[in-house]
C-alpha cells in the first residue's frame, strides 16, 4: 500500500484449497514508522489471464486518512496485473474517505 510505504513491502501466503480452483489468502504490511497498517483475508480465484478474484476482507490503517480510524472493505473485489507489470492491483481503490483518495493495493507475483 503506497500510505504505508514500497520499500517495506509485506507478505501475503497463498494457499491452494484442496479439491477447488480456489486459494486462500492472508497477509498484511506494517508501518516501521507508526501504526500504519493494511490487512487481507479471504479467497482468490483466477478469473482469466491476469486477473484475480477475491472474496474477503481487507482492513486499512492510516493516521491521516479516515480520521485514523481503520478502512474496513468487505465483500467481492478485482485484482487485475496489467500490460508487463509483476504485481496484481486492487481495481476497486476507493478509500473510505468517500471518493476523496485511493489506496493502491498490490499483490505482487
């Protein structure tokens, strides 16, 4: 997450379901500098070439976004890596500030 800093980057473990075409996820990255934070927890599917869907939860902390208050997004979202880039981004990027600012979310490959 750009708010929190690329060149800390955090970890996410993907894991296969037994029997399925779906993984499970869950990761985060923490701040060194504050208490800055962005969760995920759920479940990707690969809808087609380059492209992620997630069912779940993630949670975001950042001091000066959303009255520091933590930006809870729950339900269906789109991870989609496009043209050479080595990462899928979270497509639906709306904070909760209402339109106000977007959170660049990525899971890199």
């Amino acid at each position: 997450m750009q708010w929190i800093g690329w060149e800390h980057p955090g970890k996410v473990i993907i894991k296969k379901i037994q029997n399925t075409k779906t993984f499970s996820i869950k990761g985060e990255q923490k701040s060194k500098d504050n208490d800055d934070y962005v969760t995920i927890e759920g479940v990707i599917t690969l809808a087609k070439d380059k492209e992620l869907k997630f069912k779940g939860k993630i949670v975001s902390r950042v001091h000066h976004l959303n009255k520091g208050e933590p930006c809870i997004k729950e339900g269906e979202f789109t991870f989609k890596a496009y043209g050479s880039r080595k990462y899928w981004r979270l497509v639906e990027m709306d904070n909760c500030e209402a339109n106000q600012v977007v959170d660049y979310i990525d899971i890199y490959f």
